[in-house]
C-alpha cells in the first residue's frame, strides 16, 4: 500500500509560485483575452501569485476580484495627479536602515523586500528595499535604534512580507528584542496566512508560541473568497500560539467596494477568529489610482456595514497622511467630508 503523500512545504510552493501573465490567464480560460487584459509594455512591477491562491479565483471571469488584485493592468503606466512613488511619506520616516519610525510608541521593521504575491495596489511598490531592509547585516542597525528609543514599547515587522523570511531568521530578530526591556509587543503584518497558509507550518507554530512577548498578527484580506478552509486553518494555529488576530483591508474600486462584499468578509474573517481592524482609503501609490474609491462611496459603504453588522464586525475607514502622528478616520460632519479624530 503506498504511503500518504506529504505535505509540501510552503518553501517549495512559494517557488512554484505564478510569474508569467500568460500562464496565469492559461490557467483561468482567459488566454483568448489576453491581449485585451494585459498591457502592451512592461509596467515595472511583476506578477507574483501563488498557484493556491489563483486557484480560488473564478475561471472564465477576467473581472474576478482576486485576479484583479495581481494582473498586471495598462492602467498602471498613465501618470495621474497625486499618486507619487512614496504615497505615504515612508523615506521621510527612515530613522536607521530599514526602521520606520511614525507614530508614538511603535517603530516597524521593513524586514524585507519579498512577497509572495505582488498586489497592484501596494504602497511600496517603488520601495528602494535593496537599500532599506532591517534585516541586513543581522538587524544591527535595527536592534541598536530600538534599544536606544525607551519610547518603543511595539515593534511591528512588515516589508515585503515579513513571513516570507525563515522562521529561524524570525527567531534571530526575537531573541533580541526580548533582551530590550521596554519592548513588551511584537505585531506582524503578513499576506501569507491568506495566499499562502502552508507558511503557518509546525516550526513556525512552535516558535510563535514560546515567544515570551505579547504578540498580534495582522492580515491582509480583502474579499471573502480569500478565506477557504486552508486559511481558516492557518488562523486557527496562529490563535493557538496566541497570537490576536486582525485584518486591515484595502478598500479597491472593482474588488470589495460593495457592502455586501465587505460584510461578507468580516463574517468570513470572523469564522477564522479574525476581528476587522482597518478598511484603507488607497493609499495614492503611482500605478494604482484605477483603484481609488472616492471618500463619499466610502462613507456610504461603512455606514451600511453598521446597519447589519455588529460593531466588532464593523472595520474603521482610515487614511494614512503622510506626516501625521496616526492613521486619519473618514466621517461625515456634515454636507461635506472631514478627516478628524485621529486614532492612536
């Protein structure tokens, strides 16, 4: 009788991960409308998807709300007003190599350039990562600005996607912050428990659980048909080494900007032990602004979500300003819009 087939571990899938368009569109039905979808030059910013999670999209539907999210688009190459390659003031922040350094409290790690899937609308797209990452020459640099800051009580890891490194390279980076006494929270933002939820594996549940400091994982889903049953798995192992869950989602013309889609998802998140955190006004990163929903939409959206959700269910609609000391709310004062209240 032969054996059960193991596993593969997430090392390989990330590496048989989608990288040609054409490939991607082969395997959706949609090569016949591959020169209507794809644009005719090269945007700079490559595909990246895992094959697990293009699986999840529809075939047959070049408006599929997943694919839309990584094929590339010609709508990418015009400039429009306003979008910059720095959309959200992240060179201005640098305060050693690859410590960004915002808001009170909280310094985050660009831990490193890799993903393991290329969103279109990423802030960092133009991101100089081969200059700036907190991994380089074994997080010196980043270890010796937050043992110097006794305001940093939380580090958050982002990138590229933090996960993407080694578990025994998180370790390294662990170690050292649990020997800075004024350290006490490790918050992560990650996409791989999403698009590539084999990366929750055992030496990564084991690492996390015996880490002696407060610890948050924050997703990044944003629409219901992310979520199949290999994410609600890799949440649940997360929660077990525990790790409190949020999500912030993006809100994105064409994928979730529809209450019923963005209820649906917070449902959804919730199955998996997830509670919404953020919905993101686009951040305004040049290739992305076919994506921007404008601000009265917006409203209009979050304001459904309370009629039928309850309000743990219910994600704060935020805009990151360049500058400010916090992310900004969306609220309607009046006839017009305001950004007010800013949270911490």
């Amino acid at each position: 009788m032969p054996l059960p087939a193991q596993p593969r571990r997430w090392q390989q899938l990330w590496r048989e991960a989608i990288t040609d368009p054409l490939e991607l569109l082969a395997l959706l039905g949609l090569s016949a409308r591959a020169a209507d979808l794809l644009p005719a030059t090269d945007t700079g910013f490559p595909l990246r998807v895992p094959r697990g999670f293009a699986a999840r999209m529809r075939p047959g539907d070049p408006a599929d709300p997943l694919l839309l999210q990584v094929l590339p688009q010609a709508a990418e190459l015009g400039d429009v007003p306003g979008f910059t390659r720095d959309a959200v003031g992240d060179l201005d922040a640098r305060a050693a190599n690859g410590v960004l350094h915002k808001y009170e409290g909280r310094a985050l790690l660009v831990a490193t350039g890799s993903c393991a899937v290329n969103c279109r609308y990423c802030f960092r797209r133009h991101f100089p990562y081969a200059e700036e990452t907190a991994a380089a020459n074994r997080w010196r640099s980043a270890i010796g600005h937050l043992r110097a800051d006794a305001s940093v009580s939380e580090v958050i890891l982002s990138g590229g996607d933090p996960l993407s490194l080694s578990t025994p390279k998180l370790a390294e980076l662990a170690d050292a912050l649990v020997s800075i006494p004024h350290v006490r929270r490790l918050r992560i933002h990650t996409r791989l428990p999403v698009v590539l939820p084999e990366r929750i594996d055992a030496e990564f549940r084991d690492w996390l659980a015996a880490l002696p400091l407060q610890k948050i994982v924050v997703l990044h889903a944003n629409h219901p048909a992310e979520i199949d049953a290999h994410v609600i798995e890799a949440c649940t192992t997360l929660r077990a080494a525990g790790a409190v869950l949020l999500n912030q989602a993006v809100l994105l013309g064409g994928v979730n900007d529809d209450a019923d889609v963005l209820a649906r998802l917070s449902e959804r998140l919730l199955e998996g032990g997830v509670l919404p955190y953020y919905l993101h006004q686009l951040d305004r990163v040049a290739g992305a602004a076919h994506f921007e929903v404008d601000d009265a939409r917006a409203l209009d959206l979050v304001e459904a979500l309370r009629t039928r959700l309850p309000g743990y269910l219910v994600p704060k609609l935020v805009r990151e300003i360049a500058g400010e000391p916090s992310k900004t709310p969306l609220q309607r004062i009046d006839a017009s819009m305001e950004m007010t209240a800013r949270i911490r």
